[in-house]
C-alpha cells in the first residue's frame, strides 16, 4: 500500500467509517474492528483490493423510492490491528486516533494467543475496554 492510498484511506474512515472493538461470538471478547458505510459500492471495493482482506455486504434497503443501497466494508482482528498501524498517522479525527492508538498500544498484550485469561488478565481486559469506549 502507497503512503497516498493509507492517506486515502484514513480519510474515508475519518469520514465515513468506525475504529470500534466488537464481539463476533458471544462468548468472545471485543475485538478491533475496522468498518465503513458507503453507498459507492466501488470505493469499497477499491479499499478491499487495496487492503487485500475484509468484506463487503450489502445493507437492507427498506425504502427504495427514497434511499440508495447502501454497503458496508468490514475489517476484523488482527487484520483490522495491522491497517490501523498504516494509517494510524493520517488520522484526524479525534476519536478515531485515540482509539486507534489505544488498540496500538494495549490490545495485543492484554489479550494471549491461547484465549485463556487469568483473573488478572480479565480485569486489565475490563479496564481496557472501558478505557476504550469512554474515549469520546
């Protein structure tokens, strides 16, 4: 990926998209999650080659007189971790760099490869997590 194409791409999630941490099975703990809306199912799929992961679905349109179909690019774990260490310096909005570099800093060694945490390791998780979403 081109220093422009990670610039680019800082900038539509500055805009359009989320730096967020997300469950994807119950009895997970939240992950990074990079995803964007778009109603330009090209853009996303530009980004998708670019990046080279992630995938792209299309939202349920309820009003098709009024709104356009809109598409959404979701990148998860350590696929997410290792786009937002590419754009992590572009970013501008406030939020999405905090949380982006929290995620840096911490996310990895608060969470073991093996997924067994000890008692310890869940409360520093815990902290982290509130950490995360009391950015703002």
């Amino acid at each position: 990926m081109t220093e422009t194409e990670k610039a680019y791409i800082a900038g539509i999630i500055d805009g359009e998209g989320s730096v967020m941490l997300q469950k994807i099975h119950k009895n997970e703990h939240p992950s990074p999650c990079i995803s964007i809306a778009s109603t330009t199912l090209e853009l996303l799929e530009w980004i998708k080659k670019v990046v080279g992961k992630g995938t792209i679905t299309k939202k349920k349109n309820y009003n098709l007189e009024i709104h356009k179909d809109c598409y959404s690019y979701v990148l998860r774990r350590n696929y997410a971790i290792s786009l937002l260490i590419d754009i992590e310096p572009y970013l501008v909005i406030d939020v999405k760099r905090k949380r982006t570099e929290l995620i840096l800093k911490k996310y990895k060694s608060l969470t073991p490869r093996n997924g067994r945490y000890t008692e310890e390791m869940l409360v520093e998780k815990e902290e982290f997590y509130n950490e995360f979403i009391g950015i703002k």
